[in-house]
C-alpha cells in the first residue's frame, strides 16, 4: 500500500485586511526577501485582486493580480511550505486565471525568478513563455537578481 498526498478541498476568498497577519506567516517562511505586510496591504487599498486559499480554517496559499486594460499582472502566487508539491499552486493559478478571464483579461504576465525552478516549472505548465528580462529586478544574496518576464494569452 503505497501512501498518496491528495489535495485538500480548497476554498478561495477575498483578502482582507484582517487577513494580512496570516498571509505574513506563510510569506515570511518561504521567502528569503518577502513582501511586507504593507505590501499587501497597498494591493488590497489599490483594488487588486488579492485571493486566499483556505482548506477548512487553514490558510494554506494566496494570491495578488493587478487587473487593467485587458490585461493581468500576477504580483504575487504563494502556497505554505507545508502544503506545496500537492497541486495547490497549479490549481490556484487556474483559478486566478480563470478569473482575469471572467474580468475581461486577455492574457497575463508575471515576473519570477530564474532560480525559481518550480515556479518556473508551474508557469510552462500552464503555458507562459517568456517575453523578456529585467536586469537586477530581485533583491539577493550579495547582488540582485534577474527577473523572466513571462506571458500567457487566454
């Protein structure tokens, strides 16, 4: 008998501001130059589509997209360490999309590391290919790091 980690049922919802405090657990454990509570805070006051993923009470993943003139910007798309490589991220990048859809989108872009092996993975998967390159777009260890502009059209 082998044992096999199915996804939890999964329920999106609005980010509030109340929820931020939770939401900075999650993005300071698995990022070594997180957003800041007034990160997320900003997104939600400028209107953006901030989104949680809970599985019961347990916050679990989220998600921050600028939407405008056709088009969407994927700011942020996290899952907890605790609960990554069980097709959360996938299944909320779907949704996400979905969604910039529903609100008249008609593509995405995103930036990621290239270090980000998975993420990287995750977006090919969900056919983004890269557009370009911002030079020393991230923060590092000892310098800044470059960032993949990626994009999908629905």
């Amino acid at each position: 008998m082998s044992a096999v980690l199915k996804p939890p049922v999964m329920q999106l919802a609005a980010m509030a501001h109340e929820d931020i405090e939770r939401v900075i657990v999650i993005e300071n454990d698995i990022y070594e130059f997180p957003w800041t509570a007034g990160n997320f805070s900003d997104s939600i006051k400028a209107g953006y589509h901030c989104w949680l993923v809970a599985a019961g009470q347990d916050l679990i993943g989220y998600a921050v997209v600028m939407l405008g003139a056709g088009e969407a910007h994927l700011l942020n798309l996290s899952v907890a360490r605790a609960m990554q490589r069980r097709g959360i991220g996938r299944q909320l990048l779907h949704d996400v999309m979905a969604a910039a859809l529903a609100q008249g989108a008609q593509n995405m872009l995103l930036e990621v590391r290239p270090s980000n092996h998975a993420g990287r993975a995750l977006y090919a998967q969900a056919g983004f290919t890269q557009l370009g390159l911002r030079r020393a777009y991230y923060p590092a260890r000892g310098g800044r790091e470059d960032a993949l502009i990626l994009g999908c059209t629905f």
